[in-house]
C-alpha cells in the first residue's frame, strides 16, 4: 500500500484515544489502515457528530500537535525499509481543509491488527516465555531504530503492538535524532530517564531506561513515580540530575515475576540506573542475555525477517 489516493478515504470507527490525537480506522476502495486525526479548533467544530464526541487525553496547543505529528511523519520516512520491518509503516501526512480553510492534519498509517501491551487483560493473559520473548523483540526492533540514527522517546507498554507473536512499535511523535539535545520535556510520566526530565544529550541508553521500566511493568512492577505536573518543577528538575550525575542503584528495585530468574530480573533492573555511565548502554548487551536465559529456560525466541546488525 505504499502508492494510493490519501482523499478517497473514510474514517470507519475509533481504534484509541491518544495523549494529543485521535486513531481510527479507515478504508478506500482497496485498502484499510490507520488514520492519526490531529484537528485545531475549528476543525473540531466542524467534526461530523458521530466523530465529534471523540477528544484526545491532554489539552495541548494545537501548534504542539502539530508539530509533533509533522515529526512522526518525518521519523517514519527514514525507518522505512522494503520488506519486514518491526516499526508501523507511515503512508502519508495530508492537510484537511474545507474549502479554503485549515482544519488540521490527518496522519496515514499501517493498521495493526492486534493488541497492545498497555492492556492489563492482555499482558495477564501471556506466560513467561512469551514475555520474554516480547522482551527480545522489542530490544531488537529498538536495535533496528538505533542503527537508524533515530531514538524512540517513548517507550511504554502501549507503544508495543503484537500481532500474531510478533510486535511493532509505534508512536514516533517524540523521536529525535540520537546524540540531539531536547528542547521540551519529551516522553510520558512513569517512564521517563533522568536525562529527558533536564534536557540533556539522548543516546541509546535513554530508550533503554524506557524499556527497562516498560518491562518492569509488564513483569508485574509499577512505572516509576512521575507525576506530568511535579515535572515541570525545579526541585523534581534539580533531583533528575543529581540522579543523572551520581546515582548508580536501578530505580526498579524488584520485577515480581522475574525473580525465579535472577538474571533477567538484573537486567530489568540494570536498564533503569540513572547514572548513564553505569546503565546498559546498547542494546546488544541486552539481546545476548536475553538470548542466554531463554536456552537455559527452553524458551524459542522470535527471530526477526528484517536486517539488524548484531
């Protein structure tokens, strides 16, 4: 689907409620995929009533939308490859308007037909085996999106699709080019590395922080405690970098369900040291244990069909 008509679309029915969008389901004449509704104030007004009802989680100004949106659309082109890849594929950004008048964005992508690991009735649902593989996975198609230049900044259970055993990611909104210096606080609260709390340099261990606490999660721990609103604050700023400069004990203390295996419970928790020196910096590091335990465990790891250097 990677040539068809962005205007002969319609949007079918409401897939989730983002943080600053809205996800449907669209079809064409011959396809079906997903569409990322970004609208400014206007185009809310003039919403059909069935869609109208539909409203994203945070109040954020219509320019951070927009500019976040631009961005995924940006960030997808360069992760596309041809053939498999562990990503969700962007088609097309198109501008919507009504005659002459802007009402905002629609963002054209992949529809993934599976479920998401922010789904407690879905992670409660899957073995040992299977998170550890979803563990693997995910390290590599982060490995993948590395070896583009590109950090995610948002990794969290939601942002991790599975479909018929295999994952995905999603949601580049937040993503930067590694090695970049933030210029707003970018991420979401529970998960977020001391160094996207000051603004400072981003590198592949930012997105392992993000992952080791993503999987805490999903083992059976709580996100870190983060609240959107003490972020913005001095103090919680001036904490995160006494952390960042100083502090080399994991800020996840225990994963219940990976304690029958101390070294994957290790793991978790050696991603999630604030002290950047003293974090697992590459995800290589990460994909060899992971590969150690599941021979020890008897366990078959999902290998990727797309090209990742190891």
């Amino acid at each position: 689907m990677a040539n068809f008509d962005t205007d002969s679309y319609r949007l079918v029915e409401k897939i989730a409620l983002g943080a600053e969008s809205v996800l449907y389901k669209a079809r064409s004449a011959e396809d079906e995929f997903c569409v990322k509704t970004v609208r400014n104030w206007l185009g809310k007004l003039m919403a059909p009533s069935r869609l109208r009802q539909h409203s994203e989680k945070l109040t954020v100004s219509y320019s951070s939308k927009l500019k976040h949106i631009r961005n995924e659309f940006e960030i997808g082109q360069k992760l596309q490859q041809i053939g498999e890849i562990p990503v969700v594929r962007i088609y097309a950004l198109r501008r919507v308007r009504s005659c002459i008048v802007q009402l905002g964005y629609d963002l054209l992508m992949e529809y993934i037909d599976g479920e998401d690991l922010g789904d407690r009735k879905t992670v409660n649902a899957l073995s040992l085996a299977d998170k550890i593989d979803y563990f693997y996975q995910s390290t590599m198609a982060l490995r993948y999106v590395h070896q583009t230049g590109i950090a995610h900044l948002d990794m969290k259970p939601s942002n991790i699709m599975i479909r018929q055993g295999t994952i995905k990611l999603i949601d580049f909104g937040m993503s930067t080019t590694i090695g970049g210096h933030l210029r707003s606080l970018s991420g979401t609260a529970g998960y977020l590395s001391p160094e996207q709390i000051v603004q400072e340099r981003i590198d592949e261990a930012t997105d392992i922080f993000g992952l080791g606490v993503t999987f805490a999660v999903i083992f059976g721990s709580k996100p870190l405690r983060q609240n959107h609103d003490d972020l913005q604050e001095k103090n919680t700023r001036m904490e995160a970098r006494f952390h960042l400069a100083n502090t080399s004990i994991p800020l996840i203390d225990s994963v219940p369900e990976a304690r029958d295996i101390p070294e994957l419970e290790k793991l978790i928790q050696r991603c999630t040291v604030p002290k950047r020196e003293h974090r697992l910096g590459d995800t290589k590091h990460i994909i060899a244990t992971l590969q150690r335990i599941a021979n020890d465990q008897d366990i078959k790891l999902t290998q990727p069909r797309y090209s990742v250097l190891l």
